[in-house]
C-alpha cells in the first residue's frame, strides 16, 4: 500500500475533493514508467448508475421495513404506523486486488452512526441478501489476476502501479456513488452514506 498517497487522498475526499483526488492518483501513476496497470487512467464505471441506483433503492426499501415492523401483539394491533430510517449507510467492495474474478459490493445500514474511528461499521444491523457486481474494469481484473499468478512483483515498476492502480479502482467506485446518489431523491438521499473496498481507510461519504 503506497500510505503516503492514500493520506494524500484521503485528505482530498474528506474535503469532499473528489474529482481532485482522482486526477492526483491518475497524476501519480503517469509517473511511473508504463505497465498494464497503466489502463486504469481514464476508465470510469459510471455506465452502472441506474442499476446502482435501483440496488440502493430495494435495500433502502427492505432495511426500514425492519425498523418499522411492530414489535410484540399490542404494538401490532394498536401501534401507530411510524416511519423509522437508517441512520447511515455503507457501501464495501470485495477484497478487489486478490478476488480478481468478479468484483462486487454489498450495503450494510446501521441503527446508529459513530465517529471517524470507523469501528461503528462493525455493528450494522442489516445488510444486503444479494451483492452488486462492478463490471467495466475486467481488463483491470486480468491485470491483478496477472500479477499474482505470476508472481511479477519483483519486475520493475510493477508493485508501484499496482499500489496506485489499487487507490484508483477505489476512487472510481466513491465516483460512482456521488453520481448514483445525485439522482435519488429525499428522503433517502438525506441518508449518510460511506464508500470503500474491504480493509482500505480510503472512505467517501458521499452526501
């Protein structure tokens, strides 16, 4: 992992800086001597926005039933209908670089949203019964898949790329979001929402 360039980003997307940071990693790989790695600049996966938006939707949808349902016999009967929210949202890509044949993600929502320590992410309370797969970046896929078969970390450049090809792919998805987020309306846009890939610190919340 390259920390000292996800510091970089991370800073960026923290001041909601998106756009900023993908020019950055793009900028930093353009510094090292082309690999394959290298057609990750300029690829997006925007094409996927309207699926995204609808696998955000049904979640959103199945996640506050459970929150709205009566608990126990008199609420049942004599409740009042009410109509409880998530509190935030988390979107998790799949451990990407290694689990090169199909990258996905899935959602988790929470009763409760915690501080920057991020440990709150572990106490989700819903998650989605069916994941969400990325597809655009297959190329980039054989080119992790690539690397790993073949052991070519040692070749030079590569390790280099690949740290700053990992960011990137991350990024991309954080763009996705914001777009896919843009076209939701209220009141589930209202809804915080945190995007990254599993064990990365690289967070974006999009709203």
């Amino acid at each position: 992992m390259n920390f000292e360039l996800e510091d970089k980003l991370r800073n960026l997307i923290d001041k909601q800086e998106l756009d900023n940071a993908i020019q950055l990693a793009e900028s930093e790989l353009n510094k090292i001597p082309k690999t394959d790695f290298h057609k990750m600049i300029g690829k997006d996966i925007l094409h996927l926005s309207n699926d995204l938006k609808i696998y955000i939707q049904k979640f959103d949808k199945s996640t506050s039933e459970i929150l709205n349902k009566p608990k126990g016999l008199i609420k049942s009967v004599f409740g009042k209908p009410t109509d409880y929210r998530p509190a935030a949202y988390y979107c998790e890509m799949n451990g990407f670089t290694i689990n090169y044949d199909r990258w996905f993600i899935d959602l988790f929502s929470f009763k409760e949203m915690g501080g920057d320590d991020w440990d709150w992410l572990c106490d989700f309370y819903d998650s989605t019964a069916s994941d969400f797969t990325i597809t655009g970046l297959e190329d980039i896929q054989k080119v992790f898949e690539d690397v790993h078969e073949n052991d070519r970390f040692k070749e030079p450049n590569i390790e280099k790329a690949y740290e700053v090809c990992e960011l990137l792919v991350i990024l991309r998805l954080q763009e996705l979001f914001r777009l896919t987020y843009s076209k939701i309306e209220e009141p589930l846009s209202n809804i915080p929402l945190f995007v990254t890939a599993h064990d990365y610190e690289l967070i974006y919340r999009v709203n």
